[in-house]
C-alpha cells in the first residue's frame, strides 16, 4: 500500500492556494518491514485537523513565531487521530487507537511522546471526529491533570471526570491511605503524600511533561510548587484555598509565572451558576424541567 503525503512545496504571498501543496506517493511502502528506533510507533493515520493558525506556519523558516514553521519539501503537520501498526513503545500496542500531532501522511513514524491514547475503556464511544472537534483542539489540548486535596468529595469527582477525558491525573493527599484510594480504587495515575513528600519534588517526578491543568483546593505551598511546574498557557480553576482558612498561611513566591507562562487563574463558586424559577406556583414546571435536564446549574424557585 502506498504512503501518501502532502507536502509544504511553496511560501504563499497572500492566501495559500493548490500550489502550495504537493501530493506525494511512495508507491513501495510497506509498514511491515518499517525498522522503528526505540520509544516509537508507525501510525497509519484516519483524520487530520485543519485549523486557520496553520497559514501563519507556512513562512520562511527565519521568521520566528510560537509555532515552528512548515519545512519545504516536508509534509505539513497538525492534531490528527490513527492507528498503531507497529510499535517499540512501553506505553502502545499494535491497535490503539492515538490524538496527537501527526505529520500529513498516510503512515508516519513518531516517537510515542507526540501522541496519547483515545477510546480507551472510559471513552470508547467517541468517534475520531469527535476527537478533533468538540475534543479537540478547539476544546482542550490538556495532558496532565493535577488536584490537590484529592481524595475529597470534590476532588474525587473531578479526579474521575479527567480520567474519562483521556488526561494524566495525578493527586495530593494527606495520607498512605488515602494515596492508596486514589490510584487503587479511584483510578488517578498516580498520588503522592504531602505532608511526607517535597511537593515541588513530586511534581517534577509525576508530571514529566508538566501541568496543563491544576484543580486548586489548598492554595499556599502547594500552589507556589504547581506554578513552578505549570506549562505555558495552563489552566488553574480555583475552588478552595483551605490553606488560607484559618489565617493568612504561606505566601506564594511564584506567581510571577502567570506572565511567563500565560497562565489563566480563574476562583468559581457553585452559586454562580443557577436557574431560578419566579413564584411558588413555578415550582412544579422547575421541578419537570430540571428532571429533563433544561437548568444550568443549581435549579432554584425564588417564592
């Protein structure tokens, strides 16, 4: 079978058009003789995202940008969905289904680090569209997801909610036993002990490739060791700083991180969001439309 590519074959000046791109065949490729390095896996690829900020990646090479620029005579890449065929990786075997950055082939060898796995047991039912669109780019390109006060009530669910979403979770927690829920029953990646452990230490060693995403419930230390280790452009939802509660606590020595590394930093309450029916007499077509799901949040009836 043949491995096909579309190539970056000329710098537009103005809107790219057909000559930009060159259609290529390698008419004797086969991936069962393909000899793969170790940490890789050749990946027959099934969709390609095409996104509007590709344009500004087919430039001269020189001119520097967030996003490297496009090789001439090379294939173009972008968020794709595919297939293992062959793999010297730990982490994939022969049939799993990947999301990740995919060069605009039929069949491509990558290292195993450019993509994750998908329609895995919680998250079979989602189609590869589904992936790269309302999953997709255009939805969250998060990896890693780290909670702290992890075996609580709120952070068990939000632990568990990553999970189905195909993210790395890793928890904080105050006890062995309560490590042990986390990755025995409750499903994290892994957990580790605060009040034994070298926080920032911990991080580093469970999030190799950083934090994309921390639920933040305790504030001080902890948060000063997460933006240390937060990726550029990573997301902090606040929902409690219970190191705060009974006195000012430690203060952050990091948060000059949030310019760096375009960090957004957002505190929520659960109050804000509610539908309120008026009236008492409303209550009983409130109570239907929340059992069919028409509410946003908290259905309540202001008498």
């Amino acid at each position: 079978m043949p491995n096909t590519s579309v190539l970056f074959k000329a710098i537009p000046s103005g809107p790219a058009t057909l000559d930009t791109f060159e259609v290529s065949q390698d008419a004797s490729f086969s991936f069962e003789s393909q000899e793969l390095p170790p940490n890789t896996i050749l990946v027959e690829t099934k969709y390609l995202s095409l996104d509007p900020y590709m344009r500004g990646r087919m430039r001269p090479a020189e001119t520097k940008s967030y996003s490297a620029a496009f090789e001439l005579g090379k294939p173009g890449q972008g968020h794709g969905t595919g297939i293992v065929k062959k793999s010297t990786s730990s982490k994939f075997k022969v049939g799993d289904e990947v999301l990740g950055f995919l060069p605009w082939n039929t069949y491509s060898a990558i290292p195993d680090y450019l993509v994750k796995p998908i329609n895995t047991t919680t998250t079979k039912t989602f189609t590869h569209e589904t992936w790269l669109g309302r999953l997709g780019m255009p939805s969250f390109t998060a990896r890693t997801l780290f909670v702290s006060a992890a075996a609580g009530a709120v952070g068990q669910v939000v632990g568990q909610i990553g999970k189905r979403l195909g993210l790395r979770v890793v928890g904080s927690a105050g006890s062995d036993e309560k490590v042990s829920l986390l990755v025995d029953k409750l499903g994290f990646d892994a957990a580790f002990n605060y009040n034994t452990s070298n926080i920032k230490d911990k991080l580093v060693e469970l999030c190799p490739n950083g934090i994309d995403i921390y639920f933040e419930n305790v504030g001080g230390e902890t948060l000063d060791a997460v933006l240390a280790v937060m990726n550029n452009h990573g997301r902090i939802p606040v929902c409690g700083m219970i190191s705060q509660y009974n006195g000012a606590g430690d203060g952050i020595h990091n948060l000059i991180q949030i310019i760096g590394k375009r960090i957004l930093l957002q505190g929520f309450i659960q109050s804000d969001w509610t539908t309120v029916s008026d009236g008492i007499e409303s209550l009983p077509e409130a109570f239907l439309g929340m059992m069919a799901g028409k509410n946003i949040g908290k259905q309540l009836v202001k008498v």
